[in-house]
C-alpha cells in the first residue's frame, strides 16, 4: 500500500505545483513521495528496464539521445527529461507512466546509490572532468565509487568511455563492459594514474600508464571524424554508418555513439536507434535560436572547462557576437577560478561581452587574455547589447544557471 | 635586471585542479605589460624542473598532491633555487607540499619539500570551503590591501618558528588551526589557501612578487580598474559574514 501512495503523492504534489507555476514540478513531488516511502525509487523501479546515464559533460543530451534512441521500436520510454538527475527527479519521472523501458540522468555523485536502488540493466559513463569543486568531490573519488558500486552489480551492462582513464578505472571491474572509442578533447584530469598514482601518457592510439600497465582497453565502437567534420561510427564486427546528426559540434557525434552502444546493450538495433536521434534538434533548450525583442541569440551551455574546450572549438571561427554569462549560485559551484582553466586566449579579436552574475572574474580573466570585450550586469541587456551593428544570430554561452536563466527570461 | 624573467608553473598536470595556473598567467602579463621580457614555462612533472625566477604551484587532489612533493624532492631544483633567491608562491595543496609534512588521502603522513616551516594534518570534520578576508601582516611582505579569495581543503596547517603567517583571517577559515592564521612565509616563499586565482584577485600581491624576482625594483602602475571591481564586489560580498566557521 505505501508504494502507491507514496507514488500517487508524488503525482499529485507535482501536478500541484506544475500549476501553481513553481517551476518544473518534478522535485518537490519526488521528495514528498521519497518522504511517505524511502523506497520509492525501488519499487517504482521494479518490472522496468532501466538506463542511467552519467558523467560530468553531456548527461542531458545523451539521456535525451538515448531516450529516442530506445523509442525507435515504438516501446514507450520514460526520462527524467527536466534534468533533475537525483532520486527526487528520478521518483517524479517513473510515478506518472507504466512505460517499460526508462532512461534516467543521474548526477555522478549520486550514481551508487541510483543504481543499487533502481538495479539498473545498463548504465553509461561519459567522461569525468573537474566541475563545482566547493560542492561535488574531486574526480578521483567519484571513479573510486562508480568502481565499488559497479563491482556490486555483476548483471549490469556498462557502456564506458574508453578514452577517459578516470572512466576506465570506474568501470574497470564490471563483467559486461562495452569499450566506446569517445574521444576526450579534456585530458587534464587524467593524467594521475588513477590505479597507481603513476603517470598516464597520451598518444594519437590511446592512453597508458608507465608505470602498472593500466591502458586503453579496446573498442568495440570508435567515433572516426573526417577532417571535414564529417563523422562516422566504425564497430570491430565491421559494421560502419556515417553520423548526421541535428545537433552540432564533435562532442554530440561522441554523445549519439555511446548512447547507440547503450541502446544496443538494452536489445534495441544500434543503427536503428543512431537513424531515430538524427532527428533531435535540441536538447532542454541547448542550441535553441530564440529571440529577444528584434535579436535572435544561439544558446549555449558550458559549465566547466572540458565543456568549454568543446564549444571554443565550435565558435572560434565564427564572427557572430558573442556573449559570456558566468553566474556562481549553488549549482554552478561558488567559484568561479576555473575560468582560469578555460583558454579564452582563443577568443582574441571576437567582440565578446561579458555578463551573468560574476561578470566581474570573467572580465578579469579575458583582460588578462587579451580579449576586448564590454561588461554588461543584465544577460538580456548583453545579448541586445552585443546584436548592436550586426545582423548574425548572437552566440551565447552560459554556465548552469546562466543558460536557464536566459532560456527562460520573457 | 633578469632577461627574460622566467615564471614557471609547477606540475599542471598534477597540480593544476584548481584554476591555479592563473597565478602565472598574472604574473607573466603584468610584466609584460610593462615593458619585460618574460618566458611562461609550464612544467610538467615528467620532465626535470626548469631554472626559473618565480615558481608557482597550485591546488590538487590528493592522490597526485603526493606524487608532485616526490617528484619535487627527487629533482632538487625548487630547493636549489629557492636556497638562490627564487620567489614561490605555493596555493592550498602545494603550499600543503612546500611545508615539512602533509597528508595524503588516507591521513598518512608524507615529506614535504621544506620551503616553509608548516607541517598540515587533516582534521576530522567538514572541509573549509567558502570567501575568504585576510589582513596581511605589513612586517612580512610590506603594506597590501587585504587579500580576497576562495577557500577549498580538508587541512589544518601549523606554522613552526622559522616561518609566520601571511596575513589573518577577517572572513573564512584559513590554515585551520583555530588562530585566524592564513598562510605563511618565509624568505622569498609565500603560501596560502586562496583561489581565485590569488594573484588575479589580488593585483598589489602580484606586484609584491614580481618586485621581489626582479629584486625589490619599484614597479610601474597599471590600470587596475577592471580586478578592482572585482575585489570590492568580493570585499563587500563577504564583510556581511565575518569569521565565520568551518563549513
């Protein structure tokens, strides 16, 4: 009886608040119902076939990949598509359908306990990088505890990263692991062995470590990109389909590769699924063209400077105006140094303005990088600001909550 | 005068977790903006530790925080130079390596490479993670604006006799030791807790090293408007919350 309850709670206080305009409804009614049963999660879980995705860049838009991925045999899929990737989020996805088959976006964190609650069938790991230091552990922890909880759990089927060491090493004990040659532009994390404190060196086949043999475990998928851009997926059974995605830039080629080995992995045609996400446009708002008065802007979120390395390379050709919103509230961590990390250096002789919240520590960081660029408190204000004298679609970038923050402002 | 100043980042491959190689990224502008000639070496731990003037080292985790004082004592450079006037300034795990003793991620007690006279144990409890206000003692490194930055360790850093603190705590925990001590220094070494990076925030301090490396010359001002704003949205943001706890 609690069980349901608990879950018919979850519903009711989600609706509930869906109505009363308090955001997204999918948290408070996730707690409530976690409140009535700590179990929920579990038993919501039960009789359903269960993804999670995890990992510090990419979890909404692989979830979102998968998720359509998974559909194209015409199953119904559940996700917790709003990006409230702990159990509260996760409750609130799974009480309002029957749907067989989830996909749930988990914070890295919050992975063990996740999977131990939802006993998940498969589960995939993106990559690991360095993201809100003052309120998440340092990266070589959460891999330890992906290790542990994964070794816990013989029957899953893990879809990793082969090119992240730290996503290896996480991985490393499973009995069902599917090696996906990713790629990993960010590599600065990885360098520590995390098996022996040695040192991992990097070549154009793989990674090692000198000094315990730990390496690149092979493939069984590889993401190949053309000079061109052009990309294609290469399995070792000789399979190879070319990748036409909707969505831009190499690291959502990597995103689609891993979640079709992950759809693959949950009985679903790996090709089948590849052709179903050619079709997603955009993912929770990342790459929407919106409007603002007479201005269109191109959204774009980077939190973190892995996630930077890949945008920088998508927007550094470009002459469009750019826009940089840096907030530091809770959940995009409350220090913003690792703007420091990011080589904004590449963005000299682009108009930029800086904007968000800590427009301040940006303006500081592209002073020093030789970037000029104007100051503008207001994120709006910014993007009219920077559109002044130019026709092109404004591109702007924001971390976590600068991206929301302008997704939805009226 | 030295030419060209050399600053070199010390293990960003190890020591590079916490945006800490802004550190000399600041310095090597703000020299260059005034007429020097600088070369910016990044010094990977794989490879022997370059001559520089001015070695900076930054925040890591722990496993690789143990592996960079190692590597640091088994190369012998940074002590050698250091012995010839070099300027270090050493940030939050790597201020926990130049002093005689720290802890690695079991609270196994590992060597230092003694630059300072601090040994760190790791407390029980909650890290010190937040703003952080430090009055500088003038004796040590002259008159400075108070130095604003973002805390982030499990540490309590104790300071010997041959080394004093850098400053004291108005806001924020510091070196954990319950005396409102942050940092220390001791000759031309200076180590403290603040991110940010430090030297980003805190332009008088970059000035004070960069004089230092090119021996104690008078250096131009620049136009510091643009961390000037900065740092009084920072000092007004954390003047609300004075000493505050650890976390």
């Amino acid at each position: 009886m609690r069980p349901q309850f608990a879950s018919a709670t979850t519903r009711v206080v989600n609706a509930t608040s869906r109505r009363l305009g308090r955001g997204q409804g999918t948290v408070a009614g996730g707690r409530a119902g976690l409140r009535l049963d700590p179990r929920l999660l579990e038993h919501l879980s039960a009789g359903r076939q269960v993804a999670l995705v995890t990992g510090t860049n990419g979890k909404t838009t692989t979830t979102r990949l998968l998720t359509v991925g998974l559909g194209a045999t015409g199953d119904a899929v559940v996700s917790n598509e709003t990006g409230s990737n702990m159990p509260p989020g996760h409750v609130a996805a799974l009480a309002g359908t029957k749907a067989r088959r989830a996909v749930l976006e988990t914070d890295e964190v919050y992975l063990p306990r996740v999977l131990t609650a939802t006993a998940a069938s498969t589960v995939l790991l993106l990559n690991l990088s360095r993201d809100q230091l003052d309120r998440t552990n340092e990266v070589r922890m959460i891999a330890g505890s992906w290790r542990a909880a994964l070794a816990a759990a013989p029957r899953t089927h893990v879809v990793a990263n082969a090119d992240d060491p730290l996503v290896v090493w996480g991985a490393g004990v499973a009995r069902d692991a599917h090696w996906v040659g990713a790629g990993l532009r960010w590599q600065h994390d990885a360098v520590g062995c995390p098996s022996c404190e040695g040192r991992i060196t990097f070549t154009e086949d793989g990674w090692s470590c000198a000094s315990c043999g730990f390496a690149r475990p092979e493939p069984e998928a590889t993401l190949v990109v053309a000079d061109d851009g052009a990309a294609r997926a290469e399995w070792t059974n000789g399979r190879r389909v070319p990748l036409r995605l909707s969505l831009p830039g190499r690291f959502n080629q990597s995103n689609a590769l891993m979640a079709a080995v992950a759809a693959e992995a949950s009985g679903v045609d790996a090709l089948a699924a590849l052709a179903a996400m050619e079709g997603v446009q955009e993912v929770a708002g990342r790459f929407t063209v919106r409007s603002f008065g007479e201005v269109r802007a191109r959204l774009m979120l980077a939190k973190n400077p892995a996630g930077w390395g890949e945008l920088l390379d998508l927007v550094a050709d470009s002459d469009a105006p750019l826009v940089v919103s840096i907030n530091a509230r809770v959940a995009d961590g409350a220090d913003p140094s690792w703007l420091w990390d990011v080589p904004y250096e590449r963005l000299a002789g682009r108009a930029v303005v800086a904007t968000g919240d800590r427009y301040r520590d940006l303006s500081v960081r592209l002073h020093y990088a030789g970037v000029r660029h104007t100051t503008e408190p207001e994120p709006v204000v910014a993007v009219t600001r920077a559109a002044a004298g130019s026709t092109d679609v404004v591109d702007v970038i924001g971390n976590y909550t600068a991206f929301y923050d302008l997704l939805g402002a009226p | 005068m030295k030419s060209p100043l050399r600053i070199a980042v010390v293990y960003p491959d190890l020591l590079g977790t916490y945006g800490d190689g802004g550190n000399g990224v600041v310095l090597a502008r703000r020299a260059e903006w005034r007429g020097l000639e600088v070369a910016l070496l990044q010094a990977v731990s794989d490879r022997p530790l370059p001559e520089a003037d001015v070695y900076c080292l930054g925040g890591g985790e722990d496993g690789p925080q143990v592996r960079a004082a190692r590597t640091l004592i088994d190369d012998g450079t940074l002590a050698r130079r250091v012995a010839d006037g070099a300027v270090v300034l050493a940030v939050c795990a790597g201020f926990q390596i130049v002093g005689r003793a720290f802890p690695g991620a079991a609270g196994d007690t590992h060597e230092g490479v003694g630059l300072l006279d601090i040994e760190t144990v790791k407390p029980a409890g909650p890290r010190a993670v937040g703003e952080v206000l430090v009055e500088v003692d003038p004796a040590l490194v002259g008159p400075l604006p108070p130095l604003t930055g973002f805390e982030n360790h499990g540490g309590a850093t104790s300071l010997g006799e041959g080394t004093a603190a850098l400053g004291h705590v108005a806001a924020g925990v510091g070196n954990g030791e319950g005396d409102g001590s942050e940092g220390a220094v001791q000759g031309s070494v200076v180590g403290t807790y603040l991110h940010g990076p430090v030297l980003a925030r805190n332009p008088a301090l970059a000035d004070r090293l960069l004089s230092w490396a090119l021996g104690d010359v008078t250096l131009d001002p620049l136009d510091d408007e643009v961390a000037e704003s900065l740092r009084q949205e920072r000092l007004a943001t954390v003047g609300g919350k004075r000493r505050r706890g650890r976390r």
